[in-house]
C-alpha cells in the first residue's frame, strides 16, 4: 500500500518515511510541492501526509490544486503550529484530518492507517446512523434527506460523534478533534458547538455521558 509522504524536512522526512516503511507502508516522498503534483498524476496511492510548510508550492495550494482537479485521495496534514485557524483552513481546503508535527509517531502511523481504512470501506463516503447521514466526499449533512447546514467545527465533531459510533468520545477527544492535543482551550468550546449540533439536529441526537463525554444516540427502530 503506498502513501506519499510531502515533507521538505530531511531529518523529519526519514523518520516519518521510517516510521511508515515500519508499519508496512510503502513510501514514495516528494520534497516540495511540485514534485508531489507530479508524483499524484503517476501513482495511485491510499492516501498522503502533506505537510504544510514546503517549497515551490505549500501544502495548503498542493491541497487546493489536487481537490480542484477533482482529486480524492485521503490527507492527512501536518502542521507546525498547533492554531486552529490552520486546521480550520486544511479543513476547508479538503484535508481530511491533520495532526501537529510535534505529535508521537504512533499517532500518526494510527491516524493513517485510520485514513485508509474509512477510505477502503466507506465506499460511499457517507457515515450513516439511523435516519442521520454525513457525505465526507460532499461535506454535506442530511437528516430524512433535509440539508442541515452545520460551521466547520460542528461538521469535525458530527463526524468525530458517527465515527465512533457505538462508542464514547470523551471531552477530550473532541477537543482534539478541533484543536489537536496538547492544548489547553477555552473550557467551553464544546458545549458551544455540541448545543448548536443539538439546536440544529435534535435535542436527543447526541447524548451526554455524565463525566466522561458525549456519544451519537442509536436509533430506537
Ligand atoms: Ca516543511
């Protein structure tokens, strides 16, 4: 299985292409921007680490450029400073998640394999639990087929909430999901973005879990 791994870092770029060869990967690294474009329209590849800071093109164009070109291939980004507004903006872009560099390697390797696997089997592109659907190739929510038009953040931690579906997510997962880890945020950006989720899906879609944190309702039918 290969991935391209976009980093202009030489020393960064070994251990991420070793940790990735480590984890039975096949890495084809591309050391600037251009070089990856070109690399894209000659292999296929089951998904892409792109970081942001790179020569001849950054990652953030290179994102923009492949997604104009129709290009679905799953991306995970990789940024140096720990702000949501560029993880909002690699979001928007088409990034599917993004990781900050100073993040443990098994994070990464964990956050990979998790994109090729949602790619390899949501042929559809769609999380679905009961009458409640998330197209990620569109970025759209549906409820009994009606839009519901969500912010990028509600739209992160919906995804999150289906994701792990059956599961809890604790606060500090979602918080994560928004703003990457080792972060303190402000202590109520969640409830925030849980309270429009509620507002806008139904008060009974997402459940609280006192202590510990939230999860999706299961249908009843
Ligand atoms: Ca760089």
């Amino acid at each position: 299985m290969h991935i391209l791994l976009v980093e202009d870092d030489p020393l960064l770029g070994d251990g991420l292409r070793a940790a990735l060869d480590k984890a039975g990967f096949k890495v084809i690294w591309a050391k600037d921007g251009g070089m990856a474009l070109n690399l894209l329209q000659t292999h296929d590849y089951a998904a892409m680490v792109l970081d942001i800071g790179l020569p001849v093109l950054d990652g953030m164009e290179v994102l923009r450029q492949m997604r104009a070109g129709g290009n679905r291939l799953p991306v995970l980004m990789l940024t140096a400073r720990d702000t949501t507004r560029d993880k909002v903006l690699a979001l928007d872009r088409g990034a599917d998640d993004y990781l900050v560099k100073t993040a443990e390697m098994e994070e990464l390797i964990a956050r990979v394999r998790a994109l090729v696997r949602r790619s390899a089997g949501g042929r559809a592109g769609a999380l679905v639990v009961g009458n409640l659907k998330l197209d990620l190739t569109a970025h759209t929510v549906t409820m009994d087929d009606q839009a519901i038009g969500l912010s990028t953040c509600e739209f992160a931690v919906l995804r999150a909430l289906l994701e792990g579906s059956g599961r809890v997510l604790t606060r500090s997962q979602l918080e994560d999901v928004l703003y990457g880890w080792k972060k303190n945020v402000d202590s109520n950006a969640l409830e925030v973005h849980i309270h429009h989720l509620r507002h806008k899906l139904g008060q009974d879609v997402i459940k609280t879990v006192r202590g510990i944190g939230y999860t999706i309702a299961r249908p009843t039918s």
